[in-house]
C-alpha cells in the first residue's frame, strides 16, 4: 500500500492511526536490535499522539494532511525531550528541549514522531560506519553499509519501521543512502525547508529532507515541510506547489531531459547500465532525451570539503565541553577531527585569502555551470552514486570514502534541488537514479520519479 492510500485508509476509519504506530513498534522492537536504524525511541508519546488523532477521526473532526502516517527523524533535528546526540559522544547527554520548525509543521499535520534515527557522527560521512553508537546495516544488502550520513532514516524506510523519515543533506546524506537502501529521497531546493532548529555540518549547504518508500510519501512530507520561516535568513517565501497534484501522471510529454557525460565517465560500468535503462523508461514516457557537458567536475569535491571543513570548524566552536556535556575533540572519531583541525588551519591562514576565498570563487563557477547547463533543459538524469556501497567493516582510505559524493554534492553547491529513486539492482545491489532541477522546480522531479513509479 503506497503511503498517501495509507493516510486516506486512515482518514475513512479503514485503519486506525493508533494501528499504525503499533505495527511499526512491533518491526522496530523485533529488528531494530539487528539493524540499528534508531538510537531513541519516542514510542510513549507516539502513542498518545495516536490516540488523540483517532479520537479525532472517529468524532469525525478535522485532521492534519499527515493523519496518523509515522515518522523517523534523523538524530541531528532537535524534538522537544529527546536525546539528540547527532550520533556523537560530544552530545549523548544532550535533550531536546524545543522543536525544530520541521517537527512543529510536520505535529501540527498530526504526524507522529517515532523515534531518532543513526547517522554518522554530525552528519559527517556517507556510510554511518563513524556514529559512535555503532553501524547501521542495510536492509537491502545485508553486511554492507547503508550509506550516510542519514544512513539510519534510510534504513529505517527500507526496512519498514516508517512511513516516512526525515534526513537532512549537506552533500548527498538524503540521496546516497536513499541510493544505496533503495528508497526514494530528496533535496529540495535550498531555503525551501527551514533548517531551524537542525545542528549544522555546513549551513550554506545544509538541506533538510524527506525519505520514503514512494514517491507519495516524499510529495506528502514535502507539502508540510516545504514552508517559509521568518527565524531564518535563507527561508525562502514563495509560493509552493501542491505536491501531490502530479502522482497519477503517466506521461512526460514536453519536458527535456538530459545525461551528462563526465557523470558517467566518473561512475562504475554496471551502475551506469542500469540507470540507462531507467533514463530510457523516462524517455519511452515521452520525454526528449539530450545530452550536456560540465567541465568542472573536478572541482566538485575540493570545492565542496573545503567550504565544509570552514563551516563545520566554526559551527563546533560551541561544544566546548561548557554548556553540552563534553569538549568535541575529546571524544570525537577521526573525522569529525580531521575537518575540526583542517578547518581550523584553513581558518588561521584565511588572511591571505588562501584557500576559502578560493572556494567561494569555485563554487560560483560551478553554480554558473550548472545553471547553464539546465537553462535549454528541464532535469539533469545520471546515476546518485558512482560506486557500490562497500561491506561493513572494510577500510578505505579518506578520499576514496569523499569519491563516493562527487555527484552528489553538485546540487548543495548550486543550492538546486535533487531527487534520488531506485533504477534497479546490480548483484542485488539498489542503485539509484538521480534527478536534479533549477532552484524552485523541486516540482519537475517530484513529477519525473512519479511517472517512474507509476509506468
Ligand atoms: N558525505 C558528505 C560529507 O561527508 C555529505 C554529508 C552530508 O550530506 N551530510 O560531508
């Protein structure tokens, strides 16, 4: 049953929400142990949230647009009484103590909030091997890594434990693992989700976002979520669209899509194949299939660690052991010390413009790339992540862990917006199939995966 027949199951008194909380607390209770998706539960009150929803329904009041659909929030996002550790020693003794805007839009819609999903510590990495709460698995390729960082809100989806989860993505942490689990997810274009109330990695690349099963639950979460919020100075207002409204579409007559060669020269064989077959199911629905070139993909992960490195440095200065429990390079694990160190050192020499100068300058040229390269084109299609996940356990080296974001981290840099939905498998393995779009065309893609879907 796809997400949005669930939520109107619900509504029409077929299934109660109080039903649905249950039965996601008995997968949780008989496979989290193995799958280590959730670090905090928040079952209690998830529960009591059910009942004053069904009460509701059975009173034949008004309910939110999310009745009763059960969330699973990345352990980044603050919710109000909850450990929110973003998997790290520095903060495992630190409790919520407000709502982030996104948990208060998604209650108000009467969602329910299940529990705090595992991730790599603050969000840096992209397997969720460096939570110092341990791994999370992958439910679709046991042994092997999920992805990251929000690895566990992905895990959590793939293995049935949610409705729908809520990640956040700085460089691909909503895409990669959505890629490697199978599952739908997507970044919307920054400033189109309030990230008040998120701890940051980078804040000029920081995006909140959903993860689900289908395509519904990402158009659901997104028309609660997708909202402007005066507290915050990227907020943009605007005017959203409905969704929902292009779910039973079967056609993308009209719309021009294109591949692009450096995305693929950079990815596996067999990964490249698999999502040619699904670009070609984009194009039997009727969309034109072109082709474009970007000439700086070299500069995509340089450009995008050293900006992370920076923000990242500066964001830690307040986990100084003062007010959160420990001092971060005290406990931290070797990456979230390397970029403290590297982004402390690029910060020193920062007088003479060295190198976060350099930067800013690369990133707005490959803003103006990318821009360009979609002012003749509605979407961009390649593949999320050029390699498969890697076994659980397995060592490699800091920058062959970094080649695994190279076409990922282009949409933060541009800000644009991007979605990742299975292709297909290889060895049966999930691959995704990435689609990006121009800022505040979040819309085309939502359109594009759903057609996927539905053909
Ligand atoms: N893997 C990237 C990094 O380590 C992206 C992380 C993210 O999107 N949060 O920074």
């Amino acid at each position: 049953m796809k997400v949005i027949e669930k939520l109107n199951a619900i509504k029409n008194k077929e299934m109660t929400a109080r039903e649905n909380v249950e039965n996601f607390i008995n997968v949780i209770d008989e496979k989290n142990d193995s799958i280590n998706a959730f670090l905090e539960n928040n079952k209690a009150k998830a529960i009591e949230q059910a009942k004053i929803i069904d009460k509701k329904i059975a009173n034949n009041e008004e309910v939110g647009k999310l009745a009763g659909l059960v969330f699973a929030i990345k352990a980044n996002i603050n919710v109000e009484d909850v450990i929110i550790s973003a998997a790290s020693k520095t903060l495992d003794n630190y409790i919520g103590s407000y709502n982030a805007t996104v948990i208060e839009n998604i209650i108000a819609e009467d969602g329910i909030i299940i529990g705090l999903t595992n991730m790599d510590e603050f969000a840096a990495g992209n397997s969720t091997e460096t939570s110092y709460f341990g791994p999370t698995q992958n439910p679709a390729a046991p042994g092997r890594i999920p992805g990251g960082s929000s690895g566990g809100s992905a895990a959590a989806v793939a293995s049935q434990m949610c409705d729908i989860a809520i990640g956040s993505d700085t460089g691909g942490s909503i895409r990669n693992p959505s890629s490697h689990c199978g599952i739908v997810g997507f970044k919307p274009t920054y400033g189109t989700v309030s990230r008040q109330g998120l701890l940051d990695l980078s804040m000029s690349l920081d995006q909140i976002g959903p993860l689900s099963e289908d395509v519904s639950g990402i158009a659901l979460a997104l028309n609660t979520i997708v909202s402007y919020d005066e507290s915050e100075c990227t907020s943009i207002d605007w005017n959203a669209p409905d969704f929902t409204s292009i779910l039973d579409e079967t056609s993308l007559e009209g719309m021009k899509i294109a591949v692009c060669k450096e995305f693929i020269d950079v990815t596996d064989e067999e990964i490249n194949k698999t999502v040619n077959k699904a670009i070609q199911k984009l194009v039997d629905a009727g969309a034109e299939l072109l082709e474009v070139s970007f000439n700086h993909i070299d500069l995509c992960l340089p450009t995008y660690y050293l900006i992370n490195y920076v923000e990242f440095f500066s964001t830690t200065r307040k986990y100084d052991g003062r007010d959160y429990g420990y001092r971060i390079e005290d406990v931290c694990g070797d990456e979230v010390l390397r970029r403290i160190k590297i982004g402390s050192y690029i910060s020193q020499k920062e007088f003479s413009g060295k190198y976060y100068k350099k930067a800013l300058q690369a990133r707005s040229l490959i803003r103006n790339e990318i821009n360009t390269m979609l002012e003749n084109v509605d979407l961009i299609v390649g593949p999320t992540v050029p390699k498969l996940p890697y076994k659980i356990g397995e060592k490699l080296e800091p920058l062959e862990i970094y080649a695994y974001d190279v076409l990922t981290v282009i949409a933060n840099l541009a800000g644009i917006p991007a979605g990742s939905i299975k292709a297909g498998e290889v060895e049966g393995i999930p691959v995704g199939l990435q689609i990006q779009a121009k800022p505040l065309e979040d819309l085309k893609i939502i359109k594009a995966m759903s057609v996927f879907e539905n053909i």
